[in-house]
C-alpha cells in the first residue's frame, strides 16, 4: 500500500504539472481566442508528454505496457470503438426523444459538409487532448496500480477522486456543474473500465461524449442550444452510462468487483 501511495502522488503530481505547463503555453503562445489549428498543437504535446511521463514510470517500475491493460492494436481499436459506439447510439436516441419531446431545440448555423469537417477535427483534438492521455493516466496507470490493493468498486471511487483533484489543481472545476460532472464521469469511465477489463473502452466513450459536448458549444458557432442541462444530462450522460454498463455487464457476465488483480 506504501508503495501504491507513493506512485498515486508522484503520477498526480506528475499530471497536474504537465496539464498546468500546457495551459501555460496555450495562453502564451497561442493566445485566448480558439484556433482549431493550436488547438490540435496543444493536443499532440499532451499526449506526447504523457506518453513519455508513462514511459518513464514503467521503466522505473519494471513493468511493461501491457501490465498496465494494453492488448495487441486489434483488441484495442476493437474496445475502443465498443466504447465510442456504447455512447454514440444511446446518446443519439436520447437527442432525438429530447428533440421529439420539445425539451430541447436546436438551431444550426453552418453547411453540413463543413460541420462534418469540423466534428472531424474536433474528435482527433480531443482524442489527443484529453481522452487517451487522461485515461492512460487515471484509468490505466492509476487503476491498474489502485487495483492491485483495493478491490474494483473500491478502485472505482478512489481513481475518481484523484481524478477530481486533478481537475481542480489544473482549473477544470470552474464552477458547481463542473463539481457535479467531473466525479460522476470519472466514476464511470471507471465503472466501464473495470467491467470492460480495457482502458481503450473508457478512451472511445470519453472522446464520444466531450467531442458531442464540445462542438454543440457557442465556442465552435455551430448551433444554438436550447435546453443544454437536459440534454447533456438525459441524452449524453444518463442514458449512455445505463445503457453501457447494462451492456457490458451482460458482455462479461463473470465479472467479480471484489476481485484485486497484483501486478505479475
């Protein structure tokens, strides 16, 4: 347990360090106003920086990469693209029953082909901005090492608050709706985690649900958004969240929460 403390700091610490240097250069060097172009840049030096943070600690530990729950590329785009379609299809159904039932409207302000272009490139930035460093991080390194001392639903919690400390020291819980959601998700990037066995799970339905979040913002200029908290809440969380664990409880039917699995 000492030496699973030791790790949580020293890869938290870490983090905080790295996302707060990026932020720095974000306002530094690109300025405020967003630029799909800086934007991607930021993304590929965080994951970049993540990677060789990881690296590092593997090497220190004495461990490999798959200790840490990476399979062969194919297994891997396969959990991925389970995560990423567990929230697309749920999600999409809850926009269009929000839609139906005049709980939500939606205004849109750009050509289809351009919008296209854009979820594009917004889907890659968020992929390298957020979703595969951070999962690598807090639900591959964090869990896996959380995992070995605590059993799955204990790991859950715990890996969800380091998550949200993490989201504090680098500014991300700026206001109560962020205090609401950053814990929540990451409980269930965890919960997806644990019951897929795959952190590339947790990493498709991530990039699903912030690329959908982001590019619906008056940021990008695509749409004007009327009733925002209910389909964020109903269409893009709840529903994806029930539907998936649901899903993945029946997919692995065997899966044990009291179970720790040691490092080999």
């Amino acid at each position: 347990m000492k030496n699973v403390i030791i790790r949580m700091i020293a890869v938290l610490g870490s983090a905080i360090i790295i996302w707060n240097f990026i932020a720095y250069l974000s306002e530094t060097f690109m300025g405020e106003r967003y630029n799909s172009l800086n934007h991607f840049i930021i993304a590929l030096i965080t994951t970049i920086l993540t990677i060789i943070l990881l690296q590092l600690l593997v090497k220190i530990d004495k461990i490999s990469w798959k200790d840490l729950g990476q399979t062969t590329f194919k297994t891997n785009v396969s959990s991925f693209l389970l995560g990423f379609f567990l929230w697309t299809i749920p999600a999409t159904l809850g926009l269009f029953a929000c839609l139906m039932l005049g709980w939500v409207e939606i205004t849109a302000y750009t050509d289809f082909n351009y919008l296209l272009l854009s979820i594009l490139i917004l889907f890659i930035t968020v992929f390298f901005i957020e979703a595969l460093p951070e999962e690598l991080i807090f639900r591959g390194y964090v869990y896996r090492y959380l995992n070995t001392v605590l059993p799955h639903w204990g790991t859950i919690i715990l890996q969800a608050l380091l998550f949200t400390l993490f989201a504090y020291f680098i500014g991300a819980i700026y206001s109560v709706e962020q205090l609401q959601f950053i814990p929540g998700f990451a409980i269930i990037l965890g919960v997806f985690r644990a019951i897929s066995g795959s952190v590339w799970t947790s990493i498709g339905f991530h990039v699903a649900i912030m690329t959908a979040m982001q590019i619906l913002g008056p940021v990008h200029g695509h749409f004007d958004v009327t009733g925002t908290f209910t389909l964020q809440f109903i269409a893009f969380i709840l529903l994806p969240s029930v539907v998936g664990a649901t899903v993945l409880s029946f997919i692995n039917s065997n899966h044990d929460w009291n179970q720790k699995n040691p490092l080999h």
